[in-house]
C-alpha cells in the first residue's frame, strides 16, 4: 500500500546592493537612480543617511534612494548612506556608500575701475581666492595684477577662473580713459530767438554751467535765457581724469520787422512810407516804389489787396508781411431823368453807388436825393451827386 508524492521548494537568494563606489559631488549634481542596483535585480532599498546636509533624507525606502547633492556651507560635507537590500522577503546585507559634497567656487570679480591710463597697476579681487587671471593688463595671472597703462586706452575684458570639479569662470570689462579732455567745441555766435542748442565738448559726461545753461547735463544753451551779450561758459568732467574748459559764447539780439498796419487805401491817395519796428530793412512788394523807404502808391498798386514784405538783412534779421488793401472811386454817375412838368410830383433821384449826398436846385431831401419840380422851378438846373467816400 505504499505510495508516493512530490512537491516544489523554491529557494529565493538573497539580494546583493550593487551600489558605486565612493564619489565626489559638486553642489546642485544629481545622485542618478542608476546608481543602485542590485543582484539579483529589482530589489528594494531601505537606507539611513548619516549627514542629511548632503542632500538624501536621514532615512527612508523606496527603489531607488537618488537625489541632487547639496552643500550649503563653504567648505566640504561627507555623509554615509547605509544601504540594505529587499528581494522576495529576503534581505541582503547593509552596505555603506560614502560620498563628498564640494562646496561650488564663486569666481565672481570684484568691480574695478574705471582708470586713467597714467593710473598705477592694483590686484584685483574675486570672492573666492586662488583662481588664474588673464585678458589684456594683466601683468600677473596669479595675484591678478592690472596694469592700465599695460592695458592701453578702451574696455578690456578680464577672466577669471578656478579650475577643479567644482570650479568657476567669470568676466568682467575693465575701462582704462585717457585723461580726460573737456575742450569745448565752438558754438555761435546765436541771435536771441535761436532754440536751445546743445553744446557739445571732445568728451561727454561732463557737467555745464553758466548764464543761458538749462541743463547742466545736456549742455543745452538758451539763447534767449542768456540774453545779448558775451557769455563765459563751463564745461567740468570730475575724477581723477577730470577736466575743465571754458568758452564765450556771443548772443546777439534780434532784429524785429513788425510792420505798422496801413490802409486800407483809395487808388487815387497819395503815396505813403511804411513804417517797421526797427528801422533799416528792405521793402518789397506791389506799389513798393522805394525799396529803402517803403515807400507805397495806391495809383502803382492798383485796386485789390497787396502782401507787403518788410525784411530785415544779417544773421539775427527778421521779414515781416502786412496786407494793404486798395480799394476803387466810387462812381457818383446819376441816373438821367427828365425833362418835367413844374406841376409834376417829387421824384427820388439814383446814382451808380447809393449812400452820397444830393445838392441843387429843387433838393428837397439831400440824403434821400428828393427832386420837386415845382420848388426847382421853370429853367435848367444842375444837380450834383457827392458819394462822400
């Protein structure tokens, strides 16, 4: 009665943590999940951190502990993670993976500058020591000795760089100027009513002062704010390349061809001179028959409205226009009437321009221009027609 059975017994082995070696990190560098592993693989990790200012949590599980290095303070960090294996319920031996976490260089320079180029060499400065200087003026890489005269005169890039895992490159433009030369260039002379101008030295970045100056850093120039005359101007450039030039500048008043009004003018009015605010300028235009006079004749003109120009010669001169209206006679000729009757009613007599007035004999109304027959009387008469313009 004897019988048999079988059965299968699986045998799991136990994990093995395949982590790397001991490294170094820079602050910021990834801890990638590639590296830990186990064998067999898909294991699981339970780890304790002994440092957690390296970046990794104190402890914790998971698949895999990656994580971004970190180092906060200024100089290195170390910490050991201790790392145990979990396949199938079976758990492997701890393992210690130690690693290094460097503090990143700061190679930032301190500002320097500007220079004179007369100016004597300095060693610049960056927040972390230790690094190699180089770029144009540099007379010593290692204590980064400039040299502005070495240099030359314009805007020199500087490097400054610490070499290592974790090091740093930085740059920097460095001005070496020439002494600075504040020659003013000429301007003017100006006529009082000229717009502001804009005075201009070999160098800018100056700062201006002196009567007719509206704003120091422009250098703008008011003519008008200064007035006639002769006016000393400033031009200063501070530090230690500085310089200050002067310059007169001449503003001169303005002529005025302001023209007095005139007319309006019968075509049969003698000749006139016009007249202008300030005298000794050159008339022009229709019934101008002496340019030097302004002298004008409504006869030369003839009948319209005639654009007169005053002007005024030289670089502060002025020209000036007025309109001079000539008009026409008015024509006085009557309207023929008659003859009459003595016993005939009054009549209104017409002209070609109304408005005159009337005279004679038989006038009874000598605006209406009433003739009565009767108060005329038997006989020739003459009646006149006054216009009155």
């Amino acid at each position: 009665c004897i019988s048999t059975a079988t059965t299968t017994v699986v045998i799991n082995p136990t994990p093995v943590a395949n982590t790397p070696a001991n490294a170094t990190y820079c602050d910021g560098d990834p801890v990638p999940a590639s590296n830990f592993t186990s064998i067999p693989a898909g294991a699981t990790f339970t780890w304790t951190n002994s440092n957690t200012a390296i970046g990794l949590a104190a402890s914790g599980n998971g698949n895999t502990p990656a994580f971004t290095a970190t180092n906060n303070t200024a100089n290195p960090i170390t910490g050991t993670i201790t790392i145990t294996p979990t396949l199938n319920g079976c758990v492997g031996n701890p393992v210690n993976y130690t690693i290094t976490v460097n503090p990143n260089a700061d190679a930032t320079i301190n500002p320097a500058g500007p220079f004179c180029s007369g100016d004597p060499a300095v060693n610049l400065t960056a927040t972390d020591p230790g690094g190699t200087w180089s770029g144009t003026g540099i007379t010593n890489a290692n204590n980064g000795t400039f040299d502005p005269n070495a240099a030359g005169v314009g805007t020199h890039t500087i490097t400054y760089a610490i070499a290592g895992q974790c090091g740093d490159t930085q740059t920097v433009n460095i001005i070496v100027n020439t002494d600075a030369n504040a020659t003013i260039n000429p301007a003017g002379p100006f006529c009082q009513n000229d717009p502001v101008y804009n005075l201009v030295a070999v160098e800018p970045g100056g700062v201006w002062s002196g009567q007719g100056i509206t704003n120091a850093n422009t250098g703008a120039f008011d003519p008008n704010t200064a007035g006639p005359g002769t006016h000393t101007i400033t031009y200063g450039i501070a530090g230690n390349c500085g310089d200050t030039q002067t310059v007169d500048i001449l503003v001169i008043p303005n002529a005025d061809a302001t023209i007095t009004p005139s007319g309006p003018y019968c075509i049969n009015d003698p000749s006139v001179n016009l007249t202008g605010a300030t005298a000794g300028g050159t008339w022009s235009g229709n019934g101008i028959t002496n340019p030097a006079t302004g002298t004008f004749d409504p006869a030369t003109a003839g009948v319209g409205t005639h654009t007169i120009t005053y002007t005024i010669a030289g670089a502060c001169g002025d020209a000036q226009t007025t309109n001079i209206t000539v008009t026409p006679l008015d024509d006085p000729t009557i309207t023929q009437v008659g003859p009459f009757c003595v016993s005939e009613p009054q009549i209104l007599l017409t002209a070609a321009t109304a408005g005159g007035t009337w005279s004679g004999t038989g006038i009874t109304d000598p605006n209406a221009g009433a003739f009565s027959p009767a108060a005329a009387g038997p006989g020739t008469h003459q009646i006149i027609y006054n216009t009155g313009g």
